[in-house]
C-alpha cells in the first residue's frame, strides 16, 4: 500500500495554482496518507535544455533515479506537457505517477516521449476523452481519467439576499456572449463584474477571488472548446470553475462540458440561449428565487460526489494496483 507521498508542484503566479492548492490540502486531511512531502518547482530554460539533453541520450536517466523504498510514490501536477519543470524533483522517487490539465492532442507525441524517457508509471489526465485519445496511441504508459475535484474549505457562500454581485465572469471570456449581455445589464443596473482588459485580472489574490463567488448570484461559465476552440481542439471537460462556482453557491449561467454530462445525472447549469441571451439573462435575475432548489442541489452533489476527497481516493487505489 502507498502511503507516502512525494508531491511535485509548480510554484508561481499562475491562475491555476488553486487547482493546485486544492489537492495539496485534499492530500494533507486524508487518512490514507501517512507521509506527504511536497516540493515546488520552477520553469526555467536550463530544465527544458536539460530534459532535450536526456531525451537523446535516454540511457542517463538510468543513473539518475533513486530508488525510494517501495511506499513511497511521486505524483506531479503539470498544466500541459512540459515534463521539465519537474525537474530535478522527479528524481527523487522510483515511482513516478502525473496528473495533467489542459493536455491537448497536439501535444500528445511529445508527453509519450517524454514520460516514457522518465519512466513514469501511469498518466491521469482530467479529460476523458484525452484520456482515450491517448491511450490509442499505444503507449506502453496507461492513461487513467480522474475528472476535476475540489476542496470544500475555502469556499462560503452567503444568502442570496446578501449577495452584491449579480453577474460574475472570471477567467476567459466568451466575448460574444459578453457582448450580448453587457450593455442590457448596465442599463438595467445590474452588477457584472468581468475581465475590463485582457489579461488583466478580476481580482488580486485567491481571497479575494473566492469573496467574490460568495457575494455572487450568476456565475457564468463556458468550456474552452467553445471560447478558444483552436487552443482545445474539440476538447469539452469540465474544469475547477464550475465546481467553484456551485461550491459557493452561485447559479451557473453557460454552456454544459460534454463530460460533464457523465459526471451529473441531471442539468446542474442554465444553458445559454444566445437566440434571446439578453431577456433570458434578465429572466433569471428577476426570478432567481426560483433556482435556489437547483443551486442547493448542486452544493449537495458536489459536496458528496465531486471533492478531492473522492478523485484523490480513486487515484491512490489506481497507484496501489500498480505497486503490487
């Protein structure tokens, strides 16, 4: 059984670090895990130059492992392919497991190479059909689908009368929807809070962020096969802002992840109607008391069946199969 863990992660800025955060501290409350190490790594230039210099001389790697006791696993988070930034933290357990966001096909050739030249032992990647895609390929290292989780402790939500935020889009925008219901919600004096520049963001600082969702009633939120569908190439999975945004108790207004039609058994989001988009968004505002049963439902679901709690367990009896 595995019970000690070496957690490899990238340090920095990124907005995704709360992907992050959260299975850090999913890891540290579970039982099953007696020991956890984490090391944060950085992207540098002289890793990417090191890992080419490694993958054409392959049989290095055989000197640079060390071999920990048979208890001790490494599971790496990587957002993409770039197997560098590991480094040199991968090297300190023979038991090599990654968990990959955003890993579209493209880059599939080079995550094979690269695991491989690595020796990891098995892929999870957050989207099923990734997970599939890859698999094809023939791969002597099986891919394993764990979807997205989160960890409930950060997030509050207050009463829907004492929410001041009427309309939030965070992250990337689906600028024609934005468009649509922008201009309708300012002459209504609605609140919508968005993205005023590109690349700047909403708010500084995940506290801030996470106050933000508790004081909000719509949460709008679209998969990025369809806000930059030549970056995600047909890929719809669910990502951590849905699971954010029912975790605060925020009503999703968006477009359903394919995927995430297998992991709720029934409609968790008000779809979109980009024919009428204005009056619908409107609608909702005005009778919103009428989705509170779907927003506590969602917070229940969620609770129960979609915490880090839950993913990580599945992960960690995938991993013990493997060791035995």
């Amino acid at each position: 059984m595995i019970e000690n863990f070496n957690l490899i992660r990238e340090f920095g800025n990124g907005n995704y670090q709360d992907c992050y955060d959260e299975i850090e501290l999913s890891l540290r409350e579970m039982h099953e895990v007696k020991s956890l190490k984490v090391y944060r790594t950085r992207r540098s230039r002289l890793k990417y130059l090191i890992l080419g210099i490694l993958s054409k001389i392959p049989i290095l790697t055989r000197f640079l492992f060390s071999k920990q006791p048979k208890a001790s696993a490494s599971l790496s988070l990587l957002m993409g392919g770039d197997f560098s930034v590991l480094l040199p933290n991968i090297l300190r357990s023979g038991n090599h497991y990654v968990y990959i966001y955003d890993a579209w096909p493209r880059f599939h050739h080079y995550i094979q190479a690269r695991a491989e030249l690595l020796q990891i032992k098995a892929i999870f990647f957050s989207s099923k059909k990734v997970t599939a895609l890859f698999n094809h390929r023939g791969s002597k290292i099986k891919a394993h689908w764990i979807p997205e989780g989160i960890n409930l402790t950060d997030y509050k939500a207050l009463m829907a009368e004492d929410r001041t935020i009427d309309v939030l889009e965070f992250g990337r925008k689906y600028q024609i929807y934005h468009d649509r219901i922008a201009d309708t919600l300012a002459a209504n004096g609605y609140k919508h809070l968005y993205e005023q520049e590109s690349g700047k963001l909403v708010f500084k600082g995940r506290n801030n962020f996470l106050d933000a969702l508790s004081r909000s009633k719509i949460s709008i939120c679209i998969p990025s096969n369809i806000t930059h569908p030549e970056r995600a190439e047909e890929i719809s999975s669910m990502t951590l802002r849905y699971l954010q945004s029912m975790a605060s108790k925020c009503l999703i207004v968006g477009i359903m992840p394919d995927e995430m039609r297998e992991l709720f058994d029934y409609l968790p989001i008000v779809e979109i109607d980009m024919n009428d988009a204005e009056a619908q968004i409107i609608e909702i505002l005005q009778h919103y008391e009428r989705y509170h049963p779907l927003i506590d439902r969602n917070y229940e679901v969620v609770k129960q069946q979609h915490v880090w709690k839950n993913r990580l367990a599945d992960m960690i009896n995938i991993i013990n199969n493997y060791e035995h």
